[in-house]
C-alpha cells in the first residue's frame, strides 16, 4: 500500500497519517519513519522492502521527500536540484514488499508533485489536507466541543469562525495568493480554551465576544504589504481605519517587523528556492506563510537589507524616546521607507 499525503492544512494531514498507521499497525510495533530531507534512494528502498521481524507488515513514513520532487526543488540554480534529479521514485515505489505500507507525508505541501503523481501506481491513496469550510467546518466545531465535553450551537460556532479567520472560513477566495486557510490545530485549541472558561454551561455567544479577539486579517495583511513594500497611500488610510476601531499598535508594530525579519531570512542571488521550506526550517507554526512573505519581498521597492536597517533605525529612535507612541512608530517608518524607495536617503544618511 501506498499513500501520498499533502498539506496545506497540517492537522488533517496528521490525522489522515493517524489514521493509517493504525489501520496498518496499531501496536506501533512495526512502523519506522524517516526524514526524506537527506534520506538517499538506497536508504529508502532498503526500507521499504524489508519485511517485518514478526511476521505481518511494515509502516514506512518518509516526512518531506516529495518536496525534493517539486518544480521549485527541481528548478536550476536550486540547491535541493542535485538530490532532487537523483531520486528515482520509481525505483521506490516498485521496492514496496507485498504487506508492506508506504506513507510520503509533506504537510508543508499544497499539492503533490507532478513528478511524483505521474510515477505513482494506480492504487495508490492521495490524500490533500484541505480543512473543511462552511457548513462542513461549523460541522467540525460542534464535534470538538463533543469532544471537549461542551456544547455550541451553530450560530455560535459560526461566530467563532468569523472572528479567526474572517475572509476564508466559509469559502476559498477567488484569488489563491490571499487564501489563509481555516487552521484546525488553533480551532481546535480555541474551542477547549472555551470549554474550560463555559464549564459546567455550553459554549454561549458571549463567552466567544469575550475570549476571542475579532482577528482582523482581512485589514492586517493588506496593512502590513502595504508598509514593507512603501505603499503610503494605502498604509496610512489602513493605520488610520485601526485606529479608528481601537486596535493596538503594538499589535501592529510587531507584525510589520516580524514580516521585515522573515523577507530578510529569504536568498536575495536569484537562486531559486522553496519558501514553505524556509518556513519549516525556522519553526513556524505555519510554514506556508513565507511563500506570502516572498511574494510581497518580490513587490517591495527597497531591498530587504535596507528594511532590516530602516527597522533597527526606528527601533533605536523608539528606545531612546524619539517616537513615544506607537502610531509614531509606524509613521516613521511607512515614511521612512518611502522615502528610502524615492532615492531620498542614502547610505551616508545613517539608515
């Protein structure tokens, strides 16, 4: 048997691997998972065709191979191309002894390689972690709340989806580049922080207005694009709409510098790379974040060195009690970016 299972969304991809492994070995006695970063073809046919010490079957889950069959690994100039040319998972795929299960698990991944797809045999289950939305994920809710042993009614698990992720719980947007979808591992971990606070009572509209801050992504993301690619005309307008509904600049501020620091984290030679890869390898709970990080890099009008500087600079102001408040913060340096953009600082201005 043979399984291919992908992201975007991480939770389902785990629990599509759980329960795998316990359709094929409950014990867990027989099951042996490897890293497919550096993992070779003879390791990996080694593997799969050994058969089990005590009779029965095998579980071999290889985490991350099939991302060294993707178009960006495989692309030239990429570091991953030597490795990613040199895997035959043909040859793989054949070497899977008769009782033997094989599981390619890359939770990071949106869609399965063409290269892997195309060599696959026809028996073999794919597996795409698309979270449920809509009905289906108002559906899952009140399930976790069975779980957690509390209760909420539909309107107030819609709410609950409304307020964390506002523009994608209930359907895919038009266009992909602005999908965040649903993730069911924070859900999940909001709904047993809101059985806790609700016990011994269901889960009520009240308790969700209380405990769960109304996420503003539909604003933030667009708010934050707009000042680290020096968009002024659009970055104030939105500064201003946040202040305007209370929300707090620290809040702010830490966001347009956490996305400074992740674009400069990415290769500025033009070398080709994997952005969800660069996600995984700094630990982020959502690795397919930098692939949006890469795309507003690639807008960006200055270089992301010169934001890393601009950043320190307005941060050093901050300290010494140059800028005071917060909106002052993010004034300086929506404005201190456009100009850097303009040509109006320079290296020998200090920023």
């Amino acid at each position: 048997m043979i399984a291919l299972i992908v992201g975007p969304d991480a939770a389902s991809a785990r629990a599509e691997t759980d329960a795998l492994l316990r359709q094929h070995d409950p014990g867990g006695l027989n099951t042996t998972r490897l890293d497919g970063k550096s993992l070779t073809i003879d390791e990996a046919v080694s593997a799969v065709s050994t058969p089990a010490f005590f009779g029965g079957g095998r579980v071999i889950v290889i985490d991350d191979l099939m991302a060294r069959a993707s178009k960006t690994a495989a692309s030239e100039g990429s570091e991953l191309a030597p490795i990613a040319k040199g895997f035959d998972f043909t040859k793989l795929f054949e070497s899977v002894a008769d009782g033997n299960a094989l599981l390619l698990v890359d939770q990071p991944l949106e869609t399965i390689p063409a290269a892997v797809k195309r060599v696959a045999p026809p028996t073999t289950t794919m597996f795409g972690g698309d979270p449920p939305r809509g009905a289906a994920l108002i559906d899952w809710l009140q399930r976790q709340a069975d779980k957690a042993n509390s209760k909420i009614d539909s309107k107030t698990a819609r709410l609950l989806a409304e307020r964390t992720f506002p523009q994608t719980w209930n359907a895919k947007p038009s266009n992909p580049a602005y999908d965040r979808p649903p993730d069911l591992d924070r859900l999940r971990n909001e709904i047993e922080k809101l059985a806790l606070a609700a016990h011994p009572n269901p889960i009520t509209f009240q308790v969700v207005e209380a405990m769960v801050e109304s996420a503003s992504e539909d604003r933030l993301f667009p708010f934050v694009e707009a000042v680290v690619t020096s968009r002024m005309t659009e970055a104030i307008p939105a500064l201003e709409s946040f202040q305007s509904t209370g929300d707090d600049a620290g809040r702010l501020i830490a966001q347009v510098y956490q996305q400074i620091e992740l674009a400069a984290t990415l290769p500025t030679n033009g070398a080709a790379h994997d952005p969800a890869a660069i996600g995984k390898d700094l630990g982020l709970t959502n690795p397919n974040r930098m692939i949006g990080v890469a795309k507003t890099a690639r807008r960006s009008r200055i270089s992301p060195i010169r934001m890393i500087r601009l950043a320190l600079d307005t941060d050093r102001r901050t300290k010494r009690g140059a800028l005071r408040h917060g909106d002052d913060v993010i004034y300086h340096l929506v404005t201190a970016e456009t100009a850097s953009s303009e040509g109006l600082n320079d290296e020998r201005g200090g920023i």
